[in-house]
C-alpha cells in the first residue's frame, strides 16, 4: 500500500577474529532490537513467547550451520569460494566502485616514493632439537653468539625448536601447553636481559614437538602486522605430528615476510621421503587469501632437515677432526639435492664452516658412541630466499650440549620498504581536497568522465606538495 514502517540508512559490519559466536550474538541482539523497534508500530501486534522462541532457534541455527561450514573449509580457500557462491547467488554480489578513491589511489601509486622510504633491521634465526628436555641453563652463546657479526641484539629473533616433547603417540594426541609456556618465557627473559632494547612476544605455534616462536623489538613492532600462522602434518602419511612445519607470516609495513620451522623424515636412506615433505608443506601451508610462501619478500626456513652425509662413519669423523668441512659439504644430501634443483629450489644457504651439528652423547662433546654409531651430519640448517635479505653469519653453539643436537643460528639484514603513514594521510587529503575544489562546479556526470578519463599530471613534492596539476578529458575541449 505504500506504506513504510521504517527505511534503512545504512548497515552494520560485525565481525571477530577466529570467531563464529561472537558476531552471530551480536547480531541477534540487532536482530531482536529492531523486531522490537518494528513490532510496536504494529498496532495489535502481540510479541507471543512461541515467536520470541522461533526468533531465539533461528539464530542458533545460524550459529550451528556457520560454525559446520567454518570449521570444515577454514583450511581449504576453494571451499570457502563455494560454500560463498551456495549462500549468495550471483545476483546478490555487488561490486562497489568509487571514482574519487580509485583517482586518488592512482595519484597516490605515482608519489610512493614521497612517503615511503627504505631500512634494514636485523633478523636472528635459530633452530635447536632439544631432544625432549627441558633446560633451565644459560643459552646466550646461541642466542647472543659473538660470530652472529651484529654490533647490538637483532630487532628481531624467530625461534624454531624440534622435538620439544618426546615423540610418543600420546604428545603427538595432546599438547603440553606447559612446554611452549616454558621456552616463550624462558627466551624472551633472556633477549629482555641482553641490553637496552626490549622483546614482546610476538606470535608461537606448536605441532606436536615442533615450537616456532616470534620476538620483536618492541620498537619494531608498532609497523609489523598481518601476524598469522598455519601448520602442516607429514608424518606417517600426514596424519601423525611428529613430523611436520609450523610457519608464520607477517608484514614489516610493506615488507611481506614467511618464517618456516620443519621437522622432516629421519634416516640415512629416507632422502626421498624428505624431498616428499618439503614438496607437501609447500603445497599446504596456506596463509589468508590463499598466500603460499612464495608470495613473500623473504622468506626463512629452518629445522632439523634430517639430511645425511654419504660418507662412512670412519670418513666423516676423520674429516671433522681435520676440519675438511668443505670435502663433507661435497657430499651432503641436502647440498646434492639442491644442486639437482630438488628440495628448496631458488634458496640460498651459507658457507658450512662449523662441525656437523648431529649426533653427540648427550651432556658431551663426543659423536655418537653408542651401538648404532650414527654418522655425524649437519641435519640442522638454516635457508632462506628472497633477494631484500643479506646473510651476515651461519654457525652453532658448540658448548651448549645438552641435547643430542647442537643449536645453530644464522643471521640476517633485511631491506625494508617502510610507509610513513603521517605523511601518506597528508598527501592523500591534499589530493582530495585538490580535486574536490577543480570538481566543485561540474555535473556528476562531468565528474565521473573527468576522474576516470582525465589525463594525469603530478609535480614533485617540492614544488607543488605532489597533488594533480591538470585534469583533462577526451571532449575536445578543456573544463
């Protein structure tokens, strides 16, 4: 009949991080205040407890149904893009565009170089198999290493240990948060006692007896965001965690970073089955808006590789004592793979200059001695890729023994792209303004052909304060 009870001027947005109950309860109390808002209108309209009751299993229903969908597709991106297109048809989508802010951010992609500028901060990876023990000692020789070549601590530090629970199917089942609890605050005391600047404790994540820890200066991090991590089983077909990885990502302003921890097949003949882990965790470790670790900047990869050295026990341990580390990397699996263009295509690893860091009696400095008499071998590495990184150190903490493993650690400067988000602002509503007084006295339609066809002119920062200088259009005439 024509007649309007109420007219909607806008729309509400609710969401939570990792949380489908949060914003569903939200949203029912929206839901039931407008009801309410509607209903008393409603002249003889009576609010019965059998529609408050519908009105309540609605919205637990929706509750149910979304959380089925979220925990079933959350890893899976593609099923996400389904279970979108079953409950909005193609009709409902729209795109919106806005001319003012598409002109304005092609002004803005001219001018990067007027609020953007470039820094190095240093980044400090180390990986250790701790060998299912707990350690209350000192561990500043690795985390703090004279050989490390950085005049003050790193601005930041990412912390990959392996086999931080022992591998029985029972931790593999369960996590200990006691353990993860213990080397988050056990290092960060260390990094906040080792000089003037201080460490948040940024991100963790732990499969089964693998732990990745993040620290950042505190300095730092005010321009790091997008923290979020992702993990990936590969033992015993992938259904088992006592093998696997545990990546982060995150961005230093602009600077998109990946930071891998991997715990991969054990054994001398097991070459193959490694290559197949590394082959999965690419393939599945799988960040928001479907990142994989290729679409980074820098990326560092770390962990017990489990990569053996093809010489005889007798060989090896002559080498180490002559030190001929060079003559031992020629024969490393890892070393060979990468050559074929195998595992870790288009990563680069430092010159070896310390002994193989696997596998000692614990509490000794003496390789194994026992009845298996494994051959040494540098199963603990560190790689990286990306071309804004330089390595400055590769080594391990040779006193820190005991593990069966020594740590190691390898040290980085990356070039980061940092926005100066003050004066990015500034130029921005400089533009806006600017444009908004040339356009002032002209037809929407005017407007429109002006900001999405108009010739783009923009003077230096200096002279002019990099706004548009000339707006034209393809009318034959100037406006």
């Amino acid at each position: 009949k024509g007649i309007y009870v109420g007219k909607q001027t806008g729309s509400l947005r609710i969401s939570a991080f990792n949380s489908i109950e949060r914003p569903n309860l939200v949203e029912k109390c929206v839901s039931k205040e407008v009801i309410d808002l509607t209903t008393s209108e409603l002249g003889g309209f009576e609010m019965t407890t059998d529609f408050v009751n519908k009105h309540e299993k609605l919205w637990s229903d929706n509750n149910f149904w979304l959380t089925r969908i979220y925990d079933k597709n959350f890893k899976h991106q593609n099923r996400y893009k389904k279970a979108y297109s079953i409950l909005l048809s193609p009709a409902s989508k729209v795109n919106l565009y806005d001319p003012w802010y598409a002109y304005i951010s092609r002004c803005m992609k001219k001018m990067k170089k007027d609020f953007t500028y470039e820094k190095e901060i240093t980044i400090f990876a180390g990986t250790f198999n701790v060998n299912g023990k707990i350690y209350n000692e000192d561990i500043d020789s690795w985390l703090f290493s004279k050989g490390s070549l950085l005049e003050d601590t790193a601005d930041v530090y990412v912390i990959g240990l392996e086999e931080v629970v022992e591998l029985t199917p029972g931790h593999m089942l369960s996590t200990d948060p006691y353990v993860k609890q213990f080397w988050e605050k056990k290092i960060l005391k260390h990094l906040n006692n080792a000089g003037k600047k201080k460490y948040i404790n940024a991100w963790g994540g732990q499969l089964g007896g693998i732990l990745l820890l993040l620290f950042i200066n505190d300095a730092e991090y005010l321009k790091v965001k997008h923290i979020e991590g992702d993990v990936k089983k590969t033992g015993f077909g992938g259904m088992s965690a006592n093998k696997g990885a545990v990546a982060v990502r995150f961005t230093y302003s602009t600077t998109k970073f990946c930071l891998l921890v991997s715990h991969l097949a054990a054994g001398l003949e097991n070459v193959e089955q490694r290559h197949n882990d590394y082959k999965t965790i690419v393939k599945n470790i799988r960040f928001a808006r479907d990142v994989m670790i290729k679409d980074h900047d820098a990326v560092i990869w770390m962990g017990d590789f489990n990569y053996r050295i093809l010489l005889s026990n007798e060989e090896v341990r002559k080498a180490i004592w002559a030190k001929e580390y060079a003559k031992l990397f020629e024969r490393d699996q890892l070393n060979q793979q990468m050559i074929a263009g195998e595992s870790f295509p288009y990563y680069n690893e430092m010159e070896i200059d310390f002994p193989p860091t696997y596998k000692f009696d614990p509490g000794t400095s003496t390789y194994d001695t026992s009845e298996k008499m494994r051959i040494p071998a540098w199963t603990d590495r560190i790689l990286s890729r990306g071309e804004i990184l330089k390595q400055l150190s590769y080594g391990c903490a040779e006193d820190i023994t005991f593990s069966d493993h020594r740590p190691v650690y390898a040290t980085f400067r990356a070039l980061v792209t940092v926005v100066d988000e003050a004066q990015k602002a500034k130029l921005a509503t400089d533009i806006y303004n600017r444009i908004t007084s040339e356009l002032s006295n002209l037809t929407d339609e005017e407007k429109y052909v002006l900001l999405n066809e108009g010739t783009l002119v923009i003077d230096s920062q200096e002279s002019h304060q990099a706004v548009p200088t000339q707006l034209g259009v393809k009318r034959g005439k100037k406006l």
